[in-house]
C-alpha cells in the first residue's frame, strides 16, 4: 500500500468554491483500478490549507494510471487553478515494524 500525501494551499477566500469542487472531483479518483481510499482534512490554524490523504495499491496506480487518465484531466479542470502555490505530492510506504 502507497500513502500519497499532499498539503493542498488554496487561495484565501476560494475555500467553500474549493471544497464543492473537490465533492464533484472525488468520484473521478475513487473509480481508479488500484484506488483504496481518500481523506481530506482542513487546517484549524491555517484555513486555506488542505491535507489530502490517497491510499493507492501501488504508486504506478497513481503516477501513470490516474494521472494518465482522462479522469485527471477533469479533476485538473476542477482542481488545479484553486491552488496557490501548487502543490508538493508525495508518495509514502509503511515502515515495517521491529522483530522483537
């Protein structure tokens, strides 16, 4: 499983626009082959801040299926131009726990 972690920086006063758009988005990743799971989070102290949080099975799921996808490209249209700066994505896996 591959964590895919991004600090979502939308522009003051576009947070409600945002967040609408992100509802109508969030069907256009869940539908992925390889998707498992989806969080968005706001920021108390910083409004304007969004943490996404992507469960893929693996990071190509992510980097060449979705984003190869036309479904990105929709997701692009809705998403992207709400960003300033645009956003650092990275991808995590679980470090494995100590045998004792």
């Amino acid at each position: 499983m591959i964590l895919e972690h991004a600090i979502l920086p939308v522009r003051p006063g576009s947070e409600s626009d945002f967040e609408e758009a992100f509802r109508a988005a969030r069907p256009l990743i869940s539908r992925q082959p390889g998707f498992r799971s989806l969080s968005i989070s706001r920021s108390i102290e910083s409004p304007n801040l969004y943490l996404l949080l992507v469960e893929w099975d693996s990071i190509e799921a992510h980097t060449e299926g979705f984003r190869g996808s036309a479904d990105y490209e929709r997701w692009k249209g809705l998403l992207h131009h709400f960003y300033d700066p645009f956003p650092v994505v990275e991808h995590f896996t679980t470090v494995p726990k100590r045998a004792s």
